[in-house]
C-alpha cells in the first residue's frame, strides 16, 4: 500500500521514455530533460508565437517553452498533464520555465493569470493544467496568481464539427471578466499549455485588455 502511494505521488518512471528514475530526478530521466524540444523563443522577441499573435492582440512578448510535435515528449507530457492526473507535473514544467524566464532579460510582470477551464471541466478533471503550470512560473519569478478575473462560460473546448469560423467566434464569447479591478493597472502573463490558432489567448487577452491590465504577455508550455 506504501508502495501503491509513492508511485502515485511520486512516479519512479520518465514520462519521457517511462525509463526509471534515478535519485534526484522528478518526472524526466536527465536524458529527456537535455533532450527536451526547448524553444528559446523568450530570447527571441518576433518569435513565432508573437508573430501569431501580432495584429489581433497587443502584446508586450509572447513565449512557448516546447515545441510540439506528434509522438513526441511534449506530447506525452501534456497528455500525462491533462490526462494522466498528474497536476504536479504542470507545476514541474512551470519551475523548468521559470528558472529560465528568471535567468533572461524579460517583460517585467506583476501577476499570472492561467486561462481558465469551464466548470463542469474542472470538476471532471479536478485540476486546471494551465493553472498548475502558472504555479510553477510564479514560484519561480515570485508573482502572485490571479484566478478570480476570468471564468469560461461556454464549454468551448470540444467543438470539432464547428468550421474554423464559427469556432474563432465561439471562441471569442466563451470568457467573461467578473474582477476587472483585480487585474486592472497590471502587467499580466497570461499562461495557457498549448498555442496552436490563439484563438482562445485572443479571447482572454481581449478581457483583460478590456479590464485596463497595463501590458499583456503570453506564455505556454507549449506551440504547436
Ligand atoms: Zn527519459
């Protein structure tokens, strides 16, 4: 039974290549996390998430820790992350990000704000993956997180049949700013796990510009 709560709270295998762990490493064998797909785009200010971004949103930056690509390690951990009830790994990667963000010149920030899952997600999945990742980063960069701003009303995130039209205005009604004043005068980094349109950074950036947050930033674990 002891054993059955370690390996629950501690996994002894690689997320990466499910290789054991040696002592001192959580989640990621030493290999993987040398081997991982970083994309150094913090270093890089017209990096190509910016580049998605620009003309829809003003940003101050936007960054992505890991490209993605299928069957690779970024994609076992967001799914070991969203899927695997493995909130503690989000936290892991935001330390990783974290520990680099805090090395490099940066956007200065006072505040994270994960984009928020709908409701009835939330209470399926009894974790926010973009928030777990927020936890990380603000160990890291010693910021406060802000989760009373935003709430997703619609559960917009399954909706595969919709046309890329309809989804990108589905999209853009599917959060609502219930606190203004808590993010209002604030430079705010907004954290989300995946950029892959922007449609759902758009429409949460858009609230919070709305709300008079001072600058916007964007950050994900990962672009693809
Ligand atoms: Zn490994």
């Amino acid at each position: 039974m002891w054993a059955d709560f370690v390996q629950l709270f501690f996994p002894r295998a690689c997320v990466g290549c499910s290789q054991g762990l040696l002592r001192g490493e959580r989640w990621l064998c030493s290999q993987c996390l040398r081997d991982l797909p970083l994309t150094h785009y913090h270093r890089w200010p017209d990096n190509p998430v910016y580049e998605r971004l620009l003309g829809r949103l003003p940003i101050a930056s936007a960054q992505a820790l890991l490209h993605f690509r299928k069957d690779s390690i970024t994609q076992r951990l967001l799914h070991a992350l969203k899927y695997g009830g493995r909130p503690e790994l989000g936290a892991f990667l935001g330390r990783v990000y974290g520990k680099m963000l805090a090395d490099g010149p940066h956007e200065p920030w006072d505040a994270i704000v994960p984009v928020p899952l709908h409701r009835s997600r939330l209470r399926r999945r009894s974790y926010n993956q973009s928030e777990c990742f927020a936890r990380g980063l603000a160990e890291e960069l010693h910021l406060p997180i802000i989760k009373t701003a935003l709430v997703r009303d619609q559960a917009t995130e399954t909706q595969t049949r919709k046309d890329r039209a309809h989804r990108w205005e589905n999209m853009q009604q599917a959060f609502a700013m219930v606190n203004g004043t808590a993010v209002a005068g604030l430079r705010i980094l907004l954290v989300d796990d995946v950029v892959t349109t922007g449609a759902t950074l758009e429409a949460c950036g858009r609230q919070l510009l709305e709300a008079g947050c001072a600058t916007l930033s964007i950050a994900c674990i990962a672009e693809a």
